[in-house]
C-alpha cells in the first residue's frame, strides 16, 4: 500500500437500476463482489438498490461515501436516458463530464465489427468525470470507471454479469489489493441441528459476547435456516494461521456448550456429516418413507460415495403400499393410524430386516395442506429408527410450514435422529 493513503477496509454497494426494484429482476452482482471484495479483506457495510433517478442516486453515493471508503456502483452506465451512474457520481464530488475520443473511438470499433454504424446516442458512455481513471471493458461498450476524491474510492461497473465480473477482476488485481492493509476476512460456519434459535442463543451468547473484547475481534452471526441454525464466526487477521487458530479456538469453545447439538464445525451439510459416520462405522442403511416422498433417500444420495452405506429406500404413500411392499402389519395401520409412531417404528424395522443392514429409517406424516386432524394436524410427522441392537427409537414432530417445509424439516429431523444414534 503507498504510504500516506488511507487502506481501503469498508465497502458499500450500490446497484443501480429501476428493474432491480421489481419482482422481475434480482441483483445477483452484490453477491459476487461481497465474495470478492471479502477475500481482498473489505468488509461489506451495506448494500443498497437505487432506481434510475439522478438524484436519489447522487443521494445515495453521498450516503455510502459518508461510511465507506470503497463505493462500489454497478450498472447506469449504458447509452439510454436512464443510465444515470455517472452523471450522479460526479455531481456528487463537483467533477465535470468531458468526451474521451479513445474512448468514442473504441464503441465505434465495437459496432463497426458487428457491421453497424455507431449510434450518435452512444457517445454518452464516453463522457468521463475529470480525473477518472478509464476501465476498459472487452465484454461491451460502457467503460468502468475508478474516480479517488476526499479519501473515498468509487468504482463504477457495468450491470450485466458477463461485464462486471471480468472488469472487478482486472480493478481488484491492479487497484483495490494494493489498497488494502492486508489484512483478509477469515469465515467458520458451525451448523447446529434439534435447537430453535433462541435455545442457540441461549447457550452461546455469553461464550461469543466475550470475543468482542479480545484481539483479534471474532464477530458471531446467527441465522436460523430450514430445519437447523447456523453460527457464522469471521475475524480479520493479516496472518492466515493465526486467524484459523483464533477460529479453531472460537468454534472449540462452542462446541463444548452444544454439544451433540453440533453437526458440523465448517459448514459441512447434515447429509454429508451422517454419510461420513455410516462410512466410519461401516454401517450401512435402509429407508421407508411416505410423507417425505423419498427425500431422505435423496439427500443421502446427493453424497458422493453413498453407495457404500445405503443399501435400499422405500416410497410407500399408500397404506396399501406399506403393506404390500413393506410388510407392515394391516392391524397396527388400523389401530394406530398411518400416522403414528408404531407405524413409523414398522417401516423401520421391515426396512432394515428386509436389507440385512444396520439400520432402519421411517418416515410417516401429514404434509398438508389437507389431511390433518385436531389430534393430528398438518405438519405432523412420525419417526422411527432401529439399529445393530435391534433398540427402537420413536418421536412425533409437529412442523410448521406449507407442504415443501414440512417434508424437508421431517427428512431433517430423520437424518439428525440417525446421527445422535451413530453418535452414541
């Protein structure tokens, strides 16, 4: 980094367009530059999408150069009237717009190539705020643009994807990392199953509120997905492996207050976490299911390698089909209902039986949106499982959620129930 110049260390993005304020267009750039940005050590301060107003997004760079010191711009720079990025990034820093012919002359080529003539309208993307530094683009006709005023980097990117990765590459390799202090973000995503998340909370919060006040900082984010909890932890150190060792310190801490709550200490999937204990242990598995439609089955099989521990699944929807495939007894379906744990403890014994493995799952509910009873409503789901020693596990989730909810929750919560079991 040259001396005397502020590191950059805090971005805001700022995506540029009307179409973006719709429900017909997502801005899927913010998420590739956070990636990139993260990696050269920039921290992300916020994101914001602006229509295609002139002053709402003058406003807006004035907001984000208050906070940051890389902004980040990406779209606005086409032909159109519409295309509004740098007539607002430079009203905002008092830059006047002036035609670069290089500039003129490169969209000319451009067309020329394609056997058209240039649109005298097309002379706008030439029209660069004094001082900037001119970002040629391969990919189309609207350069990006790297403008430095009061200690604040913008860079303005064009919109479609196909551009703007490339050029951030090109500007990321030449201008932001000699830039930075480097100093890089480090991440550690701890997966958490069979907890809400302010039972995590619960049992985190006094071990990670004490990392604020150590060096370095680590900060911890929770965020409940479908069927589990995530623990996102990141620090910022210049040293790889003293940062992977503050982490590795932090996650230690964590684990010994989950406990068996925690799948997976790197962000390992559930599917993958069971696959790789069925594969340690050299146990191989079967499963019926009916309300999950075979998702069990599925997400074990989305594991390369499954074949070594998955021998056979069911999809058994009818009563008659668990009779008549399965094997599961007419009278306990009549007595107990589909739904029930004795039903589920059935198709878990005749799968495993059947197979000649170690162990059985089953999987019976109500995924809605009709079927349900007062006794049993919508979302319920009924598991069982039985192992080597032929002991019988049983319990009855009540999900929330539509129909696609409830089967993934229930196939969540049958994978986690054969993980505690190979666990133990």
């Amino acid at each position: 980094m040259t001396s005397g110049v502020r590191p950059l260390k805090n971005t805001v993005i700022i995506a540029v367009g009307s179409e973006l304020l719709t429900p017909y267009k997502v801005d899927t750039n913010s998420l590739f530059l956070t990636k990139r940005l993260n990696a050269l050590g920039l921290v992300v301060r916020r994101k914001m999408v602006v229509g295609d107003n002139r002053e709402e997004l003058a406003s807006a760079v004035r907001e984000a150069a208050s906070h940051a010191d890389l902004v980040v711009t990406t779209g606005g720079l086409g032909a159109t009237d519409d295309d509004v990025t740098r007539d607002a990034v430079a009203s905002v820093f008092g830059l006047v717009l002036e035609e670069d012919p290089e500039v003129v002359s490169y969209i000319r080529s451009r067309f020329q190539a394609r056997g058209f003539e240039m649109p005298e309208i097309n002379r706008r993307q030439a029209l660069i705020p004094e001082g900037a530094a001119i970002l040629r683009n391969s990919r189309g006709t609207a350069p990006g643009l790297w403008i430095e005023r009061d200690d604040v980097a913008v860079v303005l990117l064009p919109g479609p994807p196909r551009e703007l990765r490339p050029l951030f590459d090109q500007v990321a390799e030449e201008r932001i990392k000699g830039r930075t202090d480097g100093e890089q973000i480090f991440r550690r995503t701890l997966v958490i199953a069979g907890r809400t998340e302010t039972h995590v909370e619960e049992l985190t919060q006094p071990v990670y509120s004490e990392w604020m006040k150590q060096v370095p900082i680590v900060q911890t984010t929770i965020l409940a997905s479908l069927g589990q909890i995530e623990l996102h932890l990141s620090t910022r150190h210049a040293s790889e492996q003293s940062a992977v060792a503050r982490l590795d310190g932090a996650t230690e801490e964590l684990a010994n207050v989950l406990g068996r709550n925690l799948v997976s200490r790197d962000g390992e999937s559930l599917e993958s976490v069971v696959g790789g204990l069925l594969r340690t242990h050299g146990f191989r598995v079967a499963i019926a299911e009916s309300c999950t439609g075979g998702l069990v089955t599925s997400r074990l099989t989305d594991v390369p390698g499954a074949s070594e521990y998955i021998d056979a699944g069911w999809t058994v929807y009818s009563n008659e089909a668990k009779v008549r495939l399965l094997g599961v007894d007419a009278g306990t379906i009549e007595q107990h209902g589909a739904v029930s744990e004795a039903v589920a403890e059935a198709m878990a014994v005749q799968a495993r039986e059947r197979s000649n493995v170690d162990y059985g799952i089953g999987v019976t509910g109500i995924a809605g949106p009709g079927g349900g009873s007062k006794e049993k409503p919508v979302g319920t789901v009924c598991l069982g499982l039985v192992g080597p020693d032929k002991d019988v596990r049983v319990r009855t989730v009540r999900f929330p959620g539509e129909r696609e909810r409830v089967k993934f929750q229930a196939s969540q919560a049958a994978l986690d129930m054969l993980r505690r079991a190979l666990l133990r």
